[in-house]
C-alpha cells in the first residue's frame, strides 16, 4: 500500500512513470535509514550515552538486563 501512494504521488508531481517508479522504489530504504537515524539520535538524548546503530536497528524496544550487587546480594534488575 505505501508503496502504491508513494509512486502515485511521485507520479502526480512528475508526470512521468519512470522517474515515479524510482522514487517510489526508492522512498521506503531511504525512510528506513532515516527513521534508524532518528532514533538513534532520541535514546542518545534520552539516555546520555551513545547506542550502536545495530542494537537500535535490530532491538528497537528491548529491555535491559543486568546484574547489580546491592548490600552484597545480586540482583537482576530491568530498565526500559
């Protein structure tokens, strides 16, 4: 469906069907690429400290576990 509105809205600004077809081909990697960037760059912001490109593109929402020693007992707490 994207696709479809895509190519039909590049059409309807180029009148031409091979240039609509290339930019609607081409429309969704560059939105992927944009869309990693973008979030990448809000859980810097939010976090403080940097994130790969790869646990961002890969585990967008996962939780974070990690043992943490408190008054000599581990624990296994969660963040999100």
């Amino acid at each position: 469906m994207h696709l479809i509105v895509a190519v039909m809205v590049a059409y309807a600004l180029t009148w031409d069907w091979r240039k609509a077809l290339a930019i609607g081909l081409i429309e969704p990697f560059v939105q992927t690429f944009a869309f990693a960037v973008h979030d990448r760059y809000w859980r810097r912001r939010e976090h403080g400290s940097p994130i790969s490109i790869n646990a961002v593109a890969v585990y967008p929402r996962a939780p974070v576990n990690f043992p943490v020693r408190n008054n000599d007992k581990e624990e296994l707490l969660c963040s999100n």
